[in-house]
C-alpha cells in the first residue's frame, strides 16, 4: 500500500484525535495534542497517509535556539514494526533543517521503555531530568545533532 508523508493540516489533527485509541492504546494524551502545533507549525507537523487513513504522525516545531523539538511521535497499532517511526522521524528532521535547526530533542515519561530504546536505535543521547516535568516529576529527555546521517562520535 503506496504511503506518504505530509504537512498536516486542521482535518488531520481532527481525524488523528477521533483515532486516539488506535495510536496510543489504553493512554490517553489527547490533552498533549494541541491544535495551535498544527497551526502554527504545519511544515514540521506531519502525517504519514495511505489509502486506509493516517498510518502515523509527528508534531513538532523549531525553537528560536535552532532545537527541532518533536512533541508527540505516534503509529497507528497496524504499522507498527514497519520503519515508519524511524521514516517519520527523517522527515521531521529534514523540515526542522529547512527551517534552521542544529540538533533534536524529545521527552517522554521515564517508565516508557519502548519510547527510550526508539530513539536510543535513532542515536539520540538519553538523559533522566529530575523535577522535568515538575516537582517529583522526573523525564527521560533525548538530545542529538543534525544531520541524521552524520557520523556519531
């Protein structure tokens, strides 16, 4: 089934929001979907689409100090297994170049052992940062350098 990746725009998020359970299971972060990303940031906000629907999707943005931060990364239960994180992760990095960013960044609760190996298998550099997300609240945040393709250290 012929794929492909895009700017997202304000039906996809709608569509992505209706699909929730089916990207994130039993978790429930919609409150973390918002839509001023997808407004604001189409050409880093992206959809992965096939004949079926949105197969997967990635909102993120570019900060003024030249971070490709990736807000939330998620495949549909039917593609996961496929290299389409790692695809959709590429593609968010490209955009982030085009608009001028160095390295990249994410975050995600410390207990989400999946969301760690990704993006240590991306090469990214895994720190746990007490108080992260508040008092008590600590986070694994991952940090690496543009270009993907670029030899690690």
């Amino acid at each position: 089934m012929e794929m492909h990746i895009a700017p997202a725009g304000v039906a996809d998020f709608h569509q992505v929001l209706a699909d929730h359970p089916r990207y994130w299971g039993e978790r429930d972060l919609r409150p973390l979907h918002l839509l001023a990303l997808v407004q604001e940031f189409a050409s880093t906000c992206l959809v992965a689409r096939a004949e079926d629907g949105i197969r997967g999707y990635v909102f993120g943005f570019v900060t003024p100090d030249g971070t490709g931060y990736a807000h939330l990364v998620a495949t549909r239960e039917d593609a996961r297994g496929t290299g389409l994180g790692r695809r959709l992760y590429t593609a968010f990095a490209e955009a982030a170049e085009r608009h001028g960013a160095r390295r990249l960044k994410a975050i995600t609760s410390i207990g989400n052992t999946g969301s760690i190996a990704f993006h240590r298998s991306l090469g990214f550099d895994t720190e746990v940062v007490d108080d992260y997300n508040g008092p008590g609240r600590g986070m694994a945040v991952f940090h690496r350098d543009l270009p993907l393709d670029a030899p690690r250290p």
